[in-house]
C-alpha cells in the first residue's frame, strides 16, 4: 500500500486517540471545574499525538533490520529508541511554540528534573510506557488496520476529508496563536495557553454567558480587552521564563 496512504491513516488515528486521552487526563485525573478542550487545534484531534504514531511505526520496523545479533537486545534498544523519540517530539513542538510564539501548551515546571518545563523524567517515563504498550502489544495488529484500510481504500476519502478539516482548523487556530504572540510581545509575558482556556471558562460562569468547547476565545469583549482583563486577575500569565 502507498507509505504516504499508511502515514496519512496512522496520523489520523493517532491524532484523534491522542485528543481522548489528553480530554480524559486533562479534565478527569486532574478533577478540573470546567471541560476544556485540550491542545492548539479547535477539533477533536491532537497533531502532536499523530507524528508520535507515525513515528512509533517507522521505528518498529527497525526491528527487521536486527541491528543486533541478540533479539532481547535489539527489542530494547528499539524500546529505549521510542521513549527517546517520543520525548524529542514533545520537547521540540514545545519549544517551538514557546520561542517563536510564547505560548505553553503544558507545563512541568514544577515536576522534578524537567527542562525548561517541557519536558520531565516522569513524562518521559510515560512516553516510555506508551511506546513499549505499543510495540510489544499493539503494532503486530496495526498491520491487520492497515489491511482493512488497504481493501477498502473508499476510507481514504474520509481521510482526505479530516485533513482538509485540520489544514482549515490549523490556519485558524495559527490566527489566535499570532494574536497571543503579538499580546505577549507587547507585555513581555508568556501566555499559557490551556489555564487562558481555563479562566475563560471560569469568566463564562461568572457571567452566566455561554461557554464554547470548541471556539473558547469567543466573546463579546474584543481578543486584546480579554487578556487585559484576565491578566489583571490572574498569574497565568508569567513574566518572561
């Protein structure tokens, strides 16, 4: 089947369980007040989360290069390759929007070991346990997914369809990220973009207004009044790292 066929549905499907899993973390373990729609996209999905399938994949098949004479060995080293992969991803997308757009998506400041709060030996060891979940138990099945897509290649429409979604959803969701950028260039702050989503939540509440899910920056008040008015009340908005 076309590897970009493979990579294209991989993404898909990592993209979307990805999302699942950080609403359920994010929302249920953490017990917050308000149901908030985790990550930079608007819809249900989590890019992130889809390069690290893509990229879980692609290292799996190192498995029949047998970089090793010894299988336990080689097995480990492709373990330990995914754990390390996992973090890099993590870490580079973090940085990235932290440097260039002066937005946290997440933050393990707080967490022992982390580096400039992106990334910690416990999420590190998380990303361990999912890649090990995944090659040990899950990727010999990606195979027969693979197989069901490869015969019904009609399922390739509807991928065709959630890609051009997310491309529209990631120029739109880029515009507000451009928009926090310029607010906190002028203030010199960092902006967390997750506790924003948080509060806004909260300033709904407050005012008996309602709450988007999917569009939270919705309000009356114009972009800029928004984080004025939040940032006087609020610390999740830090001065310079």
């Amino acid at each position: 089947m076309n590897t970009f066929l493979v990579l294209a549905f991989l993404f898909f499907v990592g993209s979307t369980l990805g999302w699942i899993m950080e609403l359920i973390f994010r929302n249920i373990v953490h017990k917050t007040n308000h149901i908030i729609n985790p990550g930079f996209c608007t819809g249900p999905y989590l890019p992130i989360y889809g390069f690290g399938l893509c990229t879980l994949f692609l290292i799996a098949f190192l498995e029949d290069v047998a970089l090793f004479e010894n299988q336990g060995i080689n097995r480990l080293f492709i373990f330990v390759l995914m754990a390390i992969a996992m973090t890099l991803i993590e870490y580079i997308a973090g940085l990235f929007l932290l440097k260039v757009f002066k937005v946290r998506l997440w933050d393990y400041s707080d967490i022992w070991g982390n580096v400039n709060g992106l990334i910690c030996p416990l999420f590190s060891v998380i990303w361990a346990i999912i890649g090990g979940i995944y090659y040990f138990f899950i990727h010999h099945y990606v195979y027969d997914a693979l197989y069901w897509f490869s015969n019904n290649l009609g399922f390739s429409f509807f991928i065709g369809l959630f890609f051009g979604f997310l491309i529209i959803d990631v120029v739109h969701s880029s515009g507000i990220i451009a928009k926090l950028k310029k607010y906190a260039d002028e203030n010199d702050v960092i902006v967390r973009y997750e506790s924003i989503k948080d509060r806004i939540s909260e300033r709904h509440d407050r005012l008996h207004q309602k709450y988007h899910f999917f569009n939270p920056f919705k309000s009356e008040l114009p972009f800029n009044e928004l984080l004025k008015e939040l940032s006087d009340k609020i610390d999740h908005i830090n001065k310079g790292e």
